[in-house]
C-alpha cells in the first residue's frame, strides 16, 4: 500500500481516495463549467450538503495526522509538500501563462502579471468587504491569471500551523480538545460579527480549519474509516451509520442551510454564529460521504477512475485552470469580469472542464516518471 499524499499514514484507504477523486472532480466542473459562482441560485438541502464535502479536505489532513513526530517535524513534512508547491506553481505557473498569453495577443503586461501574482498568493481580497464579490472591479481577474481556490491550500497550509502546536497535547485529552475547540470557534465567531473583511492568506479562515482538522484527528483515533470499510455492506452497522449521518445531515442543512462561501467567511444566515452549526453539518457530512464512497468502492470502473484521481488532488487544484486558460488562449480573448473568456459558455465549458481534469491527472500522476527517465538519460550521456 502507498502512502496517502501529505499524510503520514502507511495505509491508503480507498473511501478517502474516492471522497478526494469526487471532490476535486466537482472543484474542476465548478470552476471551469460554471462562469461566477452566483449562477449556482440558491442550492437545495442536497447541494449544500453535498458541498459540505469540500471541508473534508481538512477533516482528512487531521485524520492522517500521526502523533509523536512534534511540531518541528510535521511542519518540515507540511512546508515540503504544499508551501513549495504553492510557491513554485504560483511563480512558475504563472510567468508560463504570461508569456502564453503575449504569444496569443492577450491585452496582459506586467501590472497584470502582478495582479496574477497576487491572487495566486491569495493577497487579492486583503483587507476588502466579504460582501464584495466577483465580478467586481475592485477585484480584477488578471488576463494571464488562473488561480482558484489556491486560498483554500494557504489556509491549510497557515491552519496546520495551529493544529500541530496542539495536536499531540490534546489527543488523549478530550476536555482540553474541546476547550481548544471552543476557543477557535470562538475566535472565528468573534472575528465574523466585529469585522467584515478578509486578512492576506485568508488567516480569518485559519482558526475554523484548524478546527476541522482536530475533529479529524478524533474520527482517526476512532478508526472511522477503517471501521466503516472494514464492516462490509452486509453489515448492519454500516447502514445504520449511513443512513443516520445521511440524515442527520440533511436535517440540519434543512433547518439551519449552510453557505457556500466559506472563503468569505459566510457559514449560514446567523453570521459568526453560524460557524457552530457548520462545523456540526461538515462533520456528520464527512461520515456521510465515507459511507456513500464506500459503496462506490463496489463499482469497478467509477471506483477505479475516482480512486486515482484523488491521489493527485493538489496538483489538479494547482493545475486546473492553468490547463484550462493555456487551451483557450489561442482562440478566445480573456477579460477581468472572470477567469476564462465571458464568451466561451454553454456546454463546451463542461467539455473543456473534463479534458482539463483528464490532462492535469495525467500531467501528475506521469509527469514525474516521464522528467525523471528524460533526466537519467541526460545523466547517462
């Protein structure tokens, strides 16, 4: 078995492996296929809950957390695999579409590919109005820009920070972990009803992300997952758990709805307060989603493609658009209103939706063998 990407795990379980394929999936469909987020409506209890799942990722990054390490070592491992990821993709990526851009006669110049770089670096919204959207003009996409939903690896990345200084301290101490729970939602509670803008790297949604990732680390030393894999469909158990979280889930969206704009802090109709309800619903959403992809680990094909597409799911995050913009640009003039052409819609967006995901999995997960036999030729010679 290999190891889980970013975890310290020895084990690879398939339901996350299929929850990862499926979301970072639904991540590429919406921001390639859907022009503005605000042409969703207003999404039913399903959505929503459905939607929830995107928290998963860091339900899974604290699920996976392995204590002993310290906080040193854990950081080294974290800064390794996404802080030079984000770095390099960010800088790279985007003097890459720069120049792809100029090729194609794209209005781009360099105060453009500084604004590419400021959203890349999630610095873009700093210090503005959560009610300010896009597209706004106080929030340009820039022309050779491609990044979306980077913010969500900053926030990972700054929120770990805070998991693994108390991580080892509170995970034989429940009472500690729900006092450090507590303080965090606290805090993102308190920050949304006295303040109504984002900070850089998003450190708003840094606290509320650490907690998800304590409550993952608590499903861990449970064995959730294992437990629910290892307990079959024949089981009673896993029915029960199934169609309770399922339930439970969907009650709660009903009665108290989630938002959809976690990056701007918006966690349902009571303001900060909602932040209690959300996590509640992400949590009994993550089990539910566990148990669903469970029983599509039974169906060979879709099992198959969603299972290798979630190992790679931070490369297909930082690549997607990347992708998406460099197999555009030759044939449609970008704007600033949003990431891609405003006149490439229709179905061709969901098209172009699915190559790019096909391409970005086969750059990530053949990529690296293909440089490294390019490389060894080189050495040999």
């Amino acid at each position: 078995m290999t190891v889980i990407e970013g975890t310290g795990s020895s084990v690879r379980l398939r339901s996350v492996d299929i929850l990862k394929g499926a979301a970072i999936s639904i991540i590429v469909i919406l921001h390639i296929g859907i022009v503005v987020k605000s042409d969703v409506g207003e999404p039913s209890p399903i959505v929503q809950a459905l939607y929830l799942g995107l928290i998963s990722f860091f339900i899974i990054s604290g699920y996976f957390f392995k204590p002993g390490r310290g906080f040193r070592e854990n950081m080294r491992r974290r800064l390794k695999v996404l802080f030079l990821a984000l770095v390099t993709a960010a800088v790279c990526l985007s003097l890459i579409c720069f120049l792809w851009c100029l090729l194609w006669g794209q209005p781009t110049n360099l105060d453009d590919l500084e604004l590419c770089l400021e959203r890349a670096f999630t610095l873009e919204r700093s210090f503005l109005d959560f009610d300010i959207r896009a597209p706004d003009p106080r929030i340009p996409w820039a022309i050779c820009g491609f990044s979306a939903g980077y913010y969500f690896l900053w926030v990972l990345l700054i929120a770990c920070v805070i998991f693994y200084a108390v991580a080892d301290r509170i995970r034989e101490n429940k009472k500690l972990g729900i006092l450090v729970i507590s303080a965090l939602l606290g805090v993102t509670i308190a920050y949304r009803e006295l303040f109504s803008f984002s900070l850089p790297f998003n450190l708003n949604l840094c606290p509320i992300a650490a907690v998800f990732m304590i409550i993952g680390m608590y499903l861990a030393k449970h064995e959730v997952v294992e437990r629910i894999e290892a307990a079959g469909l024949k089981s009673g158990k896993f029915w029960a758990l199934f169609l309770g979280s399922m339930a439970a889930t969907l009650a709660l969206v009903f009665l108290l709805p989630p938002s959809i704009d976690f990056d701007f802090m918006d966690f349902g109709k009571y303001g900060g307060y909602s932040a209690i309800p959300y996590t509640v619903e992400a949590t009994f959403a993550f089990v539910m989603l566990i148990c669903l992809c469970y029983i599509i680990s039974k169906i060979p094909l879709i099992s198959t493609v969603f299972s290798e597409v979630g190992k790679h799911t931070l490369g297909i995050l930082l690549l997607h658009l990347f992708v998406a913009k460099m197999i555009l640009a030759p044939f449609f003039t970008f704007g600033s209103d949003v990431s891609l052409a405003s006149d490439f819609t229709g179905p061709m967006r969901y098209v172009l939706a699915v190559v790019s995901l096909v391409i970005c999995y086969l750059i990530c997960a053949y990529g690296p063998a293909v440089v490294k036999r390019i490389t060894s030729k080189k050495d040999k010679a």
